[in-house]
C-alpha cells in the first residue's frame, strides 16, 4: 500500500460538516478504488484541505479522486515518518507544506526548539515536495522554527484534523 497526498484549496471554503458530508458520499468511490481515508486536515478557514490516503499505488488513489471530480494537481505519493513519542494526528492543528525534503530528523530536532512538536512528516516520493503536520498552537510560531531551520514553506496553516470518527 502506497501513503498519497491530496493537497487543493477549496472555493468556495467548507465547514468542518461539510466536509464530513462529501466524505461520507465519497467512500463509495474510495472503496471502489480500494482507497482508505486515512485523515484530512481542513483549514481553520476551510479554504484549503490536505488529505491523507492508503492505496494500492498512486494511480488508484487518482481514479478515484478523478471520479469524484477532483482537480488532481495537488494528488502525490510519500513516505512517512513520525518521531518517536510524537503526539497523536487528532492533536495536529497546524499544516506546513513544503517545496523541499528536509532531514526528518533533524527538521524535528529544530522544530521542537521553537515549541512546535512534528506529528508526521510526509516526502514525496519524486523528492520535489513534503508536507508537515504539526501541534503548535498558532501558524506564526511554526514558520519563525522552520525559519530557523532555514527552510521557506510554500504554505502554513491552522486546522482541524478530521477522519472517520467525526462523522
């Protein structure tokens, strides 16, 4: 099974109930595809959602996004990492999205400096991009460590995190 990335603002913005609604109505599709929901993380803003698939590769995980009618530009297969002793995703409230593949380990040595705790780092397989879930408690904090780590996201945003288990 394959971890793919879904990243894709949304317009208009969605409410953390509406999501929920078109995730329930898509599970159908996702299940065709043999596609496991594994998380999403939506904007405080609903502007803008990343979620997290298993799927049996990339492809399938597109096929069904496809079907749904999606926009598959933001759709990519990684590698996750999670340090040891890492909080749990239902505590993740901010998300990094990176055009670079920082060193895990130490990106979480740096971050953990600035009072910011990585969940779940996520590298693209192709090496072009990786996206950070995180608890901080407020985007700010999150670029002024990944600053220090010497690193420019591409996006930092607050969220909630949603699955299965808030519908």
């Amino acid at each position: 099974m394959s971890d793919v990335i879904y990243a894709r603002p949304l317009d208009p913005p969605t409410s953390p109930s509406e999501f929920m609604e078109f995730a329930k109505g898509a599970s159908g599709c996702l299940d065709l595809y043999r596609v496991q929901w594994k998380k999403s993380f939506l904007a405080s803003n609903g502007a803008r959602v990343l979620c997290w698939y298993r799927a049996p590769d990339a492809e399938s995980a597109r096929m069904a996004l496809r079907q749904l009618g999606s926009d598959l530009n933001g759709v990519w297969s990684g590698t996750p990492w999670q340090p040891d002793g890492a909080p749990s995703l239902d505590e993740v409230d901010v998300v990094a999205e990176l055009d670079t593949q920082p060193g895990a380990e130490t990106l979480a040595d740096s971050l953990t400096k600035g009072d910011v705790d990585l969940v779940q780092h996520v590298a693209s397989v192709d090496g072009k991009r990786s996206v950070l879930v995180l608890r901080a408690g407020d985007s700010q904090g999150v670029v002024a460590a990944l600053d220090a780590a010497g690193l420019d996201p591409r996006q930092v945003w607050r969220c909630t995190p949603l699955s299965r288990r808030n519908q």
